[in-house]
C-alpha cells in the first residue's frame, strides 16, 4: 500500500465513529488525493444501491440497480472494476461529463456485500493495484463499523 494510503486507513481506524460518520469522514480523506475528484459510497439494499456519503459534485445517480453501470457490474460480478477511459464503456451512468477514469472496490463482510466506494477521476488511466489496495484495505474499516 501507498504510504499516503496507509496514512489514510491510519486515520480512519482511529477515528471512532461508526457508521454513515465514519463513511463521510473517510471520504473526505480520500478527496485529499490528486486525481480522487469524486469520493462516495453506495449501500446495497435488496437489489439496489443507495447512494450514501459521499465529496463532489451532485449526482443524479443516487440509485443504481445492481447489474447497472460500473457499480451495479461490481455487485453482479462481485469483482473490483477498474476503468482506464469510461467514453469506451457501453454500460456506464456519467456522474460528470468531466469524468474519465472510475474504481470501484466492494465493501464486504463475512461474505455479505455491505456496498461499495466509487471513485472518479478526470484524469485518464488514473487508477491502478495502488489504488486497489488502498481502498480495499479502507473498505475493510468500513465494513467493520458499517
Ligand atoms: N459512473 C457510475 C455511476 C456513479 S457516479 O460515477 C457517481 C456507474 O457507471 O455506475
């Protein structure tokens, strides 16, 4: 993991919230890092993700059917999607016209996937394993205290 990345899980891990609190507050932590232009998380709720904490601009996305866009393919595949250039996918929901590469990491815990956190980047190709660890060893707090 990346040291500002260890920082990062650092902070979260001694932050004592829980909850909705503790989600936002990571966010806000991962909003610190260049090209990280748009931090949230989606809650899964039946077959459904709700959108929840999130730093950037607003979304009309709020509510994503799982199979639908990066997110819903992260639930229905249960895979980590990493995308270089979001203009090649056919199956993707445009937050910002501005955006260009997104990460998606699922929160999971004992099996169970709790929801995600979905990054954007206006910067192409930004997201790579760096990043992967990082936000999948952050979801694990998450998940700990979801
Ligand atoms: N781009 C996502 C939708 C969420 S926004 O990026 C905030 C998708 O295709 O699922």
């Amino acid at each position: 993991m990346s040291p500002e990345f260890e920082q990062i899980v650092r902070e979260v891990r001694a932050n004592p919230a829980t909850g909705y609190d503790l989600r936002l507050f990571a966010m806000r932590q991962l909003d610190r890092l260049d090209g990280y232009d748009w931090s949230g998380i989606y809650r899964l709720e039946g077959d459904t993700l709700i959108l929840d904490a999130y730093v950037g601009a607003h979304t009309d996305h709020d509510r994503i059917p799982v199979g639908r866009g990066v997110c819903g393919t992260a639930v229905a595949t249960g895979q980590t999607q990493v995308v270089e250039d979001v203009r090649t996918l056919d199956n993707y929901l445009a937050c910002s016209l501005e955006t260009r590469a997104e990460i998606v990491v699922l929160v999971r815990r004992d099996g169970e996937t709790l929801g995600q956190i979905d990054v954007d980047s206006h910067q192409l190709g930004r997201f790579g394993p760096d990043d992967e660890a990082g936000l999948s060893a952050l979801a694990e707090v998450l998940a700990e205290r979801w």
